[in-house]
C-alpha cells in the first residue's frame, strides 16, 4: 500500500506506526489518526449503539494518547444499514458526543451514507512537535518495558460472551466496564510524553504480545518478559472455565493500556509522572534474542498472535 500510495518530502511519520505526522511550514506537525469500527466484527453481544460509537472514539483516542498528543478535532464518517431506528441513529450520536466531551475535543464534520453493515469511522487530527512525539522506534537495548494496566479482562468478556454463551448481565464489573466501557488512557500518554522518559511507546489495542513484537521490529530490538500484567478478574475467569490467564493477557486484545519503553535510569520518574500508574514488564534486548517471556524452567518465544476482532473468540 505504501508504495503504491507514495511518499511526501513533508512526511516525518508515515505508515507502519500508530498515527501519521506531516511537517508544517511553521516547522511543527500536524497527527493524523483514522480507524473505524464495524458491526459485525467489533461490536460484543449487549453493547449498545451509546457504547460503540463511543468505542470507535476511544480506539482512536487511545493510539493519540501512545504517541502523546492531545486531540485537537475530529470527523466522523457513518455507514448506516437500512434497518436501523430513529433511536438507533440518535444513540449513534449521543456516543460520539459524549466520548469527545469526555477527551476534549469537538466533532466538526464528516459523512453520512447507506451500508450493508454499521460503519464507524473517526478520524482526528492534532498539533504536536518532532520532539514531543513518541514512536515505535526509538526503544534501545537496556530500556525498561512498561505497561499502564492489567490485561486480560476484555479477553475473558469476550470469550464469556462468544463462547460461554453467559448473558452479559453476568458478566464481573471488571470484565463488564473492559468489554462495554473501555477508556483510552490520554493522560497518561500526555504525562509519560512530557516525562522525558520514554523512548517508545504504542497502544495495547491488538493485545499485548502484538504490541510488543510491533515495538520489537519498529525499533530493531528483543524484548525479555519477566512478569505478564494479569487482571485480578482476568486470573479468576480462566481458574473457573480452565483458561491459560497468560494467554488472555497476553494475546486478547480490545484493551486500550499503553505499552511503552523507558530510558534507563528514568523508569522512578516515569512512574512519578503518572502517580504510580506503571508496572515494569522486562526489558529490551538484542534483535536476536526476540520476543520471550522468562520462566521457571527458562525462557520461551511469545507468538506473534493479537486480536483479529472475533475470529479467536468464536
């Protein structure tokens, strides 16, 4: 696609990151950021029109958040089937809306057309600097890994839901609020870009092992695990349906944390930055060495596996 489309001597992030950048004449950058939810392959059993419009601006808002940058405006494109309501299309709305209350920015514009299935796209831009941005590609050997939460919960919702076949009211609040009510971690983002001290840095939307074999190649490195971010609520829905719960963190996806890579020496002050809200992972290694996790009996390669919306699930 990249070579078909073209490259732009004004192009400082193109694709293969999170969001896209061009120069502008100023000398600053103007993100641009684009993804879009469709009904049938993102939207969960019980999750209401409110609810996924407003998770199609989180998943936008959450790969803004990785790279530090503040959404400044948006455009929304709509894809309505035919069969939907008044009702239907007014709850499209009041999700938009009330997700950019919630981040601070206005929708100005967009689309409106007739599709065979619902169709949501986001598209925000953002002012930044080149120094201020956080890539994919910039982690180095001996660079702490990080995460902002625990993984797992929307993994073990969707898998109640898809293969349980429970009824969404059953679902534990954890698991329910990870499934229904996602949020895209923009503070934090902001705090740990304005820190200093991280070297890279991606959203956890694909699951975790995606993100962090993309940091891997991106920045040319190994990652070590040594401790998988388990949810509390994630370790007790595999210890009743016989789960692996590393699996569910590792590779469930439809989680909006930010993995990130922190420069040595400055992981206390990245944690400050953000109250406390970091939990080292492991480590960058060599190129060599790639992406494993470290157990009692040794070390182990972690799949390439992430969230391909509910292929796994069903």
């Amino acid at each position: 696609m990249e070579r078909a489309l073209g490259t732009n001597p004004r192009t400082v992030v193109g694709f293969g990151d999170d969001v896209s950048a061009l120069r502008l004449p100023d000398g600053k950058l103007v993100v641009l950021k684009t993804d879009m939810l469709v009904g049938s392959t993102d939207i969960p059993p019980g999750m209401t029109m409110t609810q996924a419009a407003r998770k199609a601006v989180v998943a936008n808002v959450s790969d803004l958040a990785a790279k530090g940058v503040r959404p400044l405006a948006g455009l929304v494109a709509l894809g309505l089937p035919r069969n939907l309501t008044k009702v239907d299309i007014q709850s499209i709305a009041k999700g938009l809306s009330r997700a950019a209350r919630e981040y601070g920015f206005p929708i100005v514009g967009g689309d409106t057309n007739e599709s065979k299935d619902l169709t949501i796209s986001i598209a925000l831009v953002a002012l930044t600097s080149k120094q201020n941005l956080v890539l994919r590609s910039d982690a180095k050997v001996g660079d702490t890994v990080a995460v902002t939460g625990q993984f797992g919960s929307a993994s073990a919702g969707l898998k109640a839901l898809l293969k349980e076949r429970l009824p969404p009211e059953t679902l534990a609040p954890e698991i329910s609020q990870a499934v229904y009510k996602p949020r895209a971690e923009l503070n934090l983002g902001l705090a740990l870009a304005n820190s200093g001290a991280l070297s890279a840095s991606i959203d956890s939307s694909d699951g975790l092992a995606w993100s962090l074999h993309e940091l891997s190649r991106a920045s040319n490195v190994g990652i070590v695990v040594f401790h998988v971010p388990v949810s509390r609520a994630a370790r007790e829905f595999a210890r009743l349906h016989h789960y692996n719960a590393n699996d569910l963190a590792l590779y469930g996806g439809e989680e909006y944390h930010l993995v990130v890579t922190v420069k040595p020496n400055r992981f206390n002050s990245a944690k400050r930055a953000v109250r406390g809200r970091l939990t080292e992972i492991g480590v960058v290694t060599k190129k060599s060495e790639g992406v494993r996790v470290k157990a009692m009996e040794g070390y182990s390669k972690i799949p390439m596996r992430g969230w391909e919306h509910f292929k796994l699930q069903t």
